[in-house]
C-alpha cells in the first residue's frame, strides 16, 4: 500500500488521546506552512499522493492521514465510533501531535463536511480552510438508502461484500469524471483496505453517524477562517453549485476540470491553486 517504497515519505503510526492509532504520511519542510489533508468515505491517504508530491516542492509542510475506520488507521466496532464528535476528538488531538500552531485544513467529500464544520468549532487552530467537493454544501445522493441496510447483514459479509470490479465501477463511473485517468493501480489501492478487518464495519457506520446535513445560512455566515472551495466541473456524486458555495462567509470558489475526485485526476491545477492560496500569493 501506498507509500510502501518511498523513502522521502514519512510514515507514522500516531497514538492519540482519543484512543485511536492513526497512520500519518509527512513529506515536506519542518519549518513551513503546515497543511492538513483529510480523505472522503471510503478512501485513504493514497487519495493525497500527488499532493505528497507536489506540495513540499512549493515549500509546504503536507500531512496526511487514514481517518478512523479507513486506510491502516483503528476501525473501533463501538457505537458512535464514526460520529462528526468522534472524528473532531480526533482532529483535535492531532494537532497536538503534529505540534503545528495553526495548520490549512484541506478536506474531499466526507473529509471536507469533516473540515467544514471543525473549522466552525475551533477557528483559532484552522489558518486557512481548502474544500474539495466537500459534504456540508448540498444533499449527499444514496446516503438514505445506504441508511436502509442492516447494520447485522453488512457486518456478517464483511470484506466479502466489496469486490474489485466494483471499486472499478465506482472509481470509473461515479467518482473521477474521466474513466480513462483511472489506472490499475488506483483501482487496488482503494479495494485493498477495504479486505481490512473493520473496513466495512466503519464504511456502514459513518453512513449513519456521521453529520452530512447541510450547513445552515446561519452557520455560513459565522465561518471566520478564509476558505478556498474546490468544484470538480463534472463531478456525478455532489452537484454542488457556485452559489452553495459562496453561501459561506470569506470563502473564494473555484470550478476546475474533474469530478468528485478532481484533485486526483488534475493534480497539478488543483495543487498549484492549493498551495498560490496557502502562500497568500493571489
């Protein structure tokens, strides 16, 4: 599994005080901006390779992590284990960990609701706020019917119920919005963890427990940390539009090529537009 070879990547597996082990890949400089990045609903930090890549060349500390239930992280079977409280404890013992005064807090789908709505709760430790198709904007499709399936029947089947031709169904057909940029590779890397004792579990319970409402007017107008929010033109997964968006209070939006997964299919526009926008360069 992804960075298994790279020896300028560097892997950690952290124990935090909320009781989860957490996988954790640095690259980058000490001393620079320190960048945070959180992955969707079922992904890793394999989502964040180019980012591993690109960033630390622009002089940006780039972090990025397994959240609970995903990637080589702890998969706790414990109700609630997969609530927005949970993964916030999480992210918050994090940074104590990491030891960075303030991080720009870059989340995708599931890991930009995450973003969206810690930077909400604790400002002052968010410097600057990067969405990628982010949760929290508009309504999650196939959430409700997700919801209808018994908890007991997904955890009896276990990694049994996820098949490789299916995350190449998904990753071609739903997630990137150009089939043809999914490799072999890509496709092992996401089927992998999913054979991970647990995986399904988590996947099933963040389906029920996580917080994917919608931000309320309210709620947007309060958000004080600068925000760069990140559309993919032709993502099939949230249809969120420009002005969903812009309902939140300082944020700056951007439409680039792609789909849900934009940042992995363009890496190299939505990267350099990352990192002008950490450096305050526009």
């Amino acid at each position: 599994m992804y960075p298994h070879g790279l020896t300028d990547v560097r892997v950690r597996t952290l124990s935090l005080r909320s009781g989860i082990r957490m996988r954790v890949a640095e690259r980058g400089p000490a001393d620079g901006p320190a960048v945070l990045m959180l992955h969707g609903w079922g992904a890793s930090l394999y989502m964040y390779r180019h980012a591993l890549e690109r960033l630390p060349e622009l002089g940006l500390r780039t972090i990025a992590v397994d959240l609970r239930g995903y990637g080589l992280s702890d998969k706790p079977m414990e109700s609630n284990s997969y609530s927005l409280t949970a993964y916030c404890a999480d992210l918050d013992a994090l940074l104590d960990e990491i030891r960075a005064p303030t991080v720009t807090l870059v989340g995708q789908s599931m890991g930009g609701g995450l973003s969206l709505r810690y930077s909400l709760a604790n400002s002052a430790k968010v410097s600057k706020l990067v969405l990628i198709n982010p949760t929290g904007l508009s309504e999650v499709p196939y959430i409700s019917l997700l919801q209808l399936t018994p908890t007991f029947v997904i955890d009896a089947l276990g990694p049994h119920l996820v098949r490789r031709w299916a995350i190449s169904w998904i990753l071609k057909r739903l997630a990137y919005g150009d089939a043809s940029l999914v490799t072999e590779r890509d496709i092992d890397e996401y089927w992998a963890p999913t054979q991970l004792a647990g995986f399904v579990h988590a996947a099933r319970a963040a389906v029920t427990e996580f917080d994917w409402r919608i931000v309320t007017d309210l709620e947007a107008s309060r958000l004080s940390v600068e925000t760069l929010v990140i559309l993919g033109e032709r993502d099939r997964l949230l249809r969120t539009s420009r002005e969903q968006a812009a309902r939140l209070r300082n944020a700056r939006v951007e439409r680039v090529p792609g789909g849900h997964c934009a940042n992995e299919e363009h890496p190299e526009i939505v990267y350099d537009m990352l990192a002008e926008f950490v450096r305050g360069d526009r």
